[in-house]
C-alpha cells in the first residue's frame, strides 16, 4: 500500500513568463510513489522544483494538472483540518510566534504534551541545557522583544527542530515533508537531525528536499533527482552513483566544494 503518490503531476505559477507570455511551468508530469515507512531524498539543482513540490504535497498547492493522492484518496477529497493532521510540512524558513516557549512548542496540536513530553522532545533535539538555562523554562516568552527582555537565545531552526519532534510524538501524522531541514547546520548536523526525525517518526514516511545531501544520501531508501521541473533520475544512492548522470554530477560537485 502506497502512503503518497504523485500521479502526472504538473505546476504552472498564475504569473506570465515575460518573453513567452504563457504561465510560468514549474513541475512537469511528476511521477512518483513513497512507501510506509520509507525515507525519500529529493535533490536538484536551485529552480528543479523541489520545494514546489513539497508545497503540492502538503495541499499549499494545487496541481495544474493530475492527481496527489494520500491512501489513495486524491488530497482535494480531504478536509482542511483531516489533512493538516494527517500530513506536516517542516518549512524551509521556520517561525517564532510572540507566544511562550511552550505554546510555540504545541501549535498545531489538539491536546497539548504534558512536562515530561516536552522535556524528552528538547533532549531529543539536544538543546535541554539551553532550555534549562531560561528564566522561566518553557514558560519563558519568545519573539525579538521577548527574547531580549528574558534573555531567550533560542533560534528559529531549533525551535522548528524540537516542534517537529514534539508534534511527530503527539499526533496522527502520516506523511512527514522536510523542506531543507537545517540550513544553518552543518551537513554532518543535518544529518543528525534527521536521523531523529526518522526516529521519531515510528514507522511515518518522510521526505525530505535537500540541496546538501552527502551525508543524508546513503541512508535514503528512495532518491529523487529532479531537472528543470521533471524526475529525471530515480533510485538509491548507490545506483544512481553507477549511471554517471545529473545525480553524479551534483554529488561529485558537493565533494568539491566540502
């Protein structure tokens, strides 16, 4: 049985191209199944399409064309609230809500995790010493002002990393997406992080987008390498490592530059 599928999936912005005058195509035909439980990588060069189609999986996006199914059930069949608890998108740029480091911490959740949760959710995302050294712990209140008046020095990127933990242990996800998980971190950090999403995740099916991805490649059970808005490529690291393509060349081009 099939967790997700994208089924001819095509995207087009509503903006026109300005030479051709026709809307700008992002995705085309994007063909692609993830298993229960599975570890998906989509890679790409910058403008592949990689993050748009992560937006279309989560239902940010709708497809111009074809379908997105989640247990088979095209993603248009669902209620807002049944596919918000059933799929969760880890954003590219994470956010901090003028909230307490608590109610940061449960956004999204119907019953909130009690103290020990949260404690094993910050240990798990290795900032308990940062949390431990707050004023007023998970009660301490976060955002720029907040943060300088409680002297709060938790970043954006680690509050995201624990949430996604938090919510993984506390609610019916089914289909995690990661959109470049750690920017700030390094890869072999990265590479941690997602080792405890996957974790965390108890048998969920993750993908993950990722344009540093050395690290994280040989652990993948399925990898995606998209080009100019299409899958060109698809299979394990070692595979597409043997068929010399535009996957070799990117993971060849981050050894060059590491």
């Amino acid at each position: 049985m099939l967790i997700g599928q994208c089924s001819n999936v095509s995207f087009a912005y509503p903006a026109y191209d300005a030479f051709s005058n026709k809307p700008r195509t992002i995705l085309r035909e994007i063909c692609c199944d993830f298993l229960p439980g599975s570890l998906t990588l989509i890679v790409g060069r910058n403008g592949s399409g990689k993050s748009t189609l992560l937006k279309l999986m989560s239902g940010i996006y709708t497809p111009t064309s074809g379908d997105l199914l989640l247990d088979d059930c095209p993603l248009r069949s669902f209620r807002e609230d049944d596919l918000r608890q059933a799929i969760y998108r880890v954003p590219q740029e994470p956010q901090i809500y003028p909230l307490s480091l608590r109610e940061n911490l449960q956004i999204g959740l119907a019953q909130p995790p009690d103290q020990a949760s949260l404690a094993r959710a910050v240990k798990e995302a290795g900032i308990a010493d940062l949390v431990g050294s707050l004023r007023d712990g998970f009660d301490t209140l976060m955002g720029p002002l907040e943060q300088s008046r409680s002297s709060c020095y938790l970043i954006a990127d680690e509050l995201c990393r624990t949430r996604t933990i938090v919510r993984l242990e506390h609610s019916d996800v089914r289909l995690l997406l990661v959109d470049e998980p750690a920017s700030a971190l390094d890869p072999v950090a990265e590479l941690d992080f997602c080792t405890k999403l996957r974790n965390s995740s108890k048998g969920r099916t993750v993908v993950v987008v990722s344009h540093r991805f050395a690290q994280l490649a040989k652990r993948a059970d399925m990898i995606l390498c998209m080009k100019d808005g299409k899958i060109v490529e698809r299979g394990t690291h070692e595979e597409l490592m043997g068929v010399g393509g535009e996957y070799w060349e990117l993971y060849n081009a981050q050894h060059a530059s590491d």
